[in-house]
C-alpha cells in the first residue's frame, strides 16, 4: 500500500510545475506531517519495503518474518492515529491481519 502511493508521486515529483499541488489532495491530522509530505513519501516507501520483507519471511515460514511483521503492525497500529484519516484503513488492516498471525502461531492453546 505505502509502496504504491510512493510510485504515484514519481510523476509529480519529476515534473516539478505548479500545477500539482499534493498538499490539496492528502490532509494529515499533526501540521507537521501535511508540511514535510515529501518526505512522508520516502517513510512511507521504506515501511513498505520493509513490510515486503516481513511478508516473505512468513512466506517461507520463518520466525523472523513472523516478528518483523508483529512489529510492523505494532508500529502501524501505535502511528495511526496520527494519521488521520487515511490512518484508520491502515489501522483496520494492521489489526487484522495481526490478528490472523496470531491465530496462527498459538492456535488453539489454553493458558496455563
């Protein structure tokens, strides 16, 4: 998701005019984030890279995977709200799909 965001901008960004002016288009709830919107677009590329990687480690079934990508969906849960409002469909899916890894990892034991 953050990902492709990134390569939308690409075009924007290499044609530098006024015309596009991406601050009318995307509105964060913390100022600091609307002003430095350029370099959200890099943070944002790099999660995503990095939520690539936590996905193939699960892929293969490799326990970093799994825990690169418990972290992930920690951190997205925690910045969510500074988001706003884009932040709650992020937030919907890290928590589902942190969901489902969890189910999947402990299935059905009690606790002692």
């Amino acid at each position: 998701m953050e990902i492709g965001g990134c390569f939308a901008f690409i075009p924007v960004l290499i044609m530098e005019t006024d015309k596009f002016d991406i601050k009318q288009y995307f509105s964060f709830i913390v100022p600091y984030l609307q002003e430095n919107l350029h370099l959200m677009i890099i943070i944002g590329a790099i999660y995503g890279v990095v939520r690539i990687i936590g996905a193939v480690g699960l892929l293969k079934n490799r326990m970093w995977g799994f825990v690169l990508s418990i972290i992930n969906c920690v951190i997205t849960m925690t910045l969510m709200i500074f988001m706003l409002p884009a932040g709650i469909m992020d937030g919907l899916l890290a928590c589902t799909a942190l969901i489902l890894m969890l189910t999947q990892y402990f299935g059905k034991k009690g606790i002692l």
